[in-house]
C-alpha cells in the first residue's frame, strides 16, 4: 500500500509492488520491462508496472529513482 507523503500530499510508492512468485525483474534490471502492469491508463498512453517502472506507449520510461529512459524506435527499413 503507498505511503503518503505528508510534505508534499502525493502519494509515494514503495520501491517494488510486486507479490508474484516468481518475483519480476527489478526497476534497474535490463529486462524490467517484463513486470506485471498493476495499474493501466491506454487512454493517457501510460502503465505501471509492479516494479514502479511508468512505461510509456512510445516505448519511454519513467525509473522509480527519477531516471528517464529514452524512447526506443525500431531501424526504419531501407
């Protein structure tokens, strides 16, 4: 459950929020994309993940330490 963060009144996540067995890849693992969703919004074009990774639809993603990692296109075919 998140704990909330009086100083600024949001709402903190824990560093992973999975209970899978087994457990999903860490935030700083090179397969952290392959968690669980544990909250989907298609709509704003956004997923968390049960490590507390915010992954976007345009491949980007937002680390639980504030890290941003850049989108990733696939090579246009020549």
């Amino acid at each position: 459950m998140p704990t909330l963060d009086t100083a600024t009144t949001s709402a903190r996540l824990p560093a992973s929020l999975c209970t899978h067995t087994p457990r999903c890849p860490t935030a700083d693992s090179p397969d952290a994309e392959a968690a669980h969703v544990v909250a989907a919004h298609p709509e704003q074009g956004w997923s968390l993940l049960c490590n507390a990774v915010l992954l976007f639809d345009d491949t980007g993603e937002l680390l639980p330490d504030g890290q941003v990692v850049d989108p990733r296109r696939p090579a246009l075919a020549a």
